[in-house]
C-alpha cells in the first residue's frame, strides 16, 4: 500500500499542479498573459489574432505574488492558481521596460489603491468603455494610465477588430443583438501585449 502511495504521489507531482511556481524573476507590476478556457475566449482569439484571450497585473502580499484580475469579477487570484486556470498551464510575463525608474514604492502602491477601487465590479461582457463594468484588459490599461500616465497598448474601436468569423459573429450577436456598437473604445489582451513600452520577462 505504501508503494502505490508513493507511486500516486510521484505521478500528480510529475503534472506540474502541484509543483512550485517560480516567483524569483517576478516583480510588482508586472503583465501576466495566458489563453484562458473561458465561453468566449475563442472569439477573442480570433477576432484579435491572438493566441493570448486574458491578461492581469501581478503584486504582493503577505501572502505572496497574486494576479489582479477581471474574470467573473475584479479580484485577487493567487499566481498559482492563476497559472494553473489557463490552457496548459502556460503563461507570458511581460514588464515595463524602464520600471525600476518609474515603478517606484509610492507607485506601485497607488497602482494597487486604483485596483482596489476597481474591487468586485463585475465583468463587462458587452466591453463598454465605462467604469461601472470591467474587463481584464481594460483594467490593466485603466491602472497604468491613472496611475504613471502611461497608456500600455494602443486604444481602437470595435471595428478594427476581425469580426468575419462565424464564432465571433455569434458570440456578437449574444451579446449585443442586432446593435453591434461598433465605435465602442476596446483594449485587448494583445494590443498590450505587443506594447513597445514592454519588453519579455520569461
């Protein structure tokens, strides 16, 4: 019996869900991308051309590292769980490439002040450029404006986006019916995520 324990315990370590996730190259602020699993993550994949369907801040706690996150509503997700919700378990770090200049103490915290204002709101399904709801890309953007000036990822319209594909089309036609707000303001994950302010951290 004792064998076939340490067989069990061998083989869910060798999976990865249980094995430590490293925080050393990490740092408050940084941009954590992954392909989530989610209803409509097909859709942005392919309206945006992009692999990457939902993104998060990363800070710390007393606790450890957590992603600041718009899912079924902006909240705190610990890293790990983080990490392990997405598609393989794969995920991009990316940083502002002069952040040890402009992400100071007195910033990162006002960072966090601004996200916390943001704190159970719930997420925008209909991607609205208004405060009342949010959505993950939106929240990152919103952060760094308000609170270094910065505006990571280039703002477009709903328009701009690759809106042909049947998957898209039907998630569009759930959401808004016959009124496509096609002049909407949008973020998405990649229009960060290909930022020249950033640069690659794994």
């Amino acid at each position: 019996m004792k064998g076939i324990i340490l067989l069990l315990t061998a083989l869910i370590l060798s999976t990865g869900l249980y094995a430590q996730t490293k925080t050393d190259h990490l740092a408050e602020g940084d941009l954590i991308f992954q392909t989530s699993l989610s209803a409509q993550s097909k859709a942005i994949q392919l309206a945006t051309k992009s692999r990457y369907s939902h993104c998060g801040l990363i800070f710390k706690d007393k606790d450890g590292y957590y992603v600041l996150e718009a899912i079924s509503q902006v909240k705190r997700t610990p890293l790990k769980l983080w990490i392990n919700r997405g598609q393989g378990r794969s995920y991009v770090v990316k940083r502002l490439k002069n952040a040890k200049q402009i992400l100071t103490l007195q910033k990162i915290a006002e960072m966090k002040k601004i996200g916390a204002q943001f704190s159970g709101k719930a997420y925008d399904l209909a991607f609205d450029w208004s405060d009342d709801k949010i959505y993950c890309s939106e929240l990152i953007w919103k952060i760094y404006q308000r609170a270094t000036g910065l505006e990571v990822g280039k703002l477009e319209k709903l328009r701009d986006f690759d809106l042909t594909n049947p998957i898209v089309r039907k998630k569009l036609k759930e959401r808004y019916g016959n009124h496509i707000p096609m002049q909407e303001t949008v973020i998405s994950p990649v229009s960060i995520f290909n930022s020249k302010l950033l640069t690659m951290v794994n």
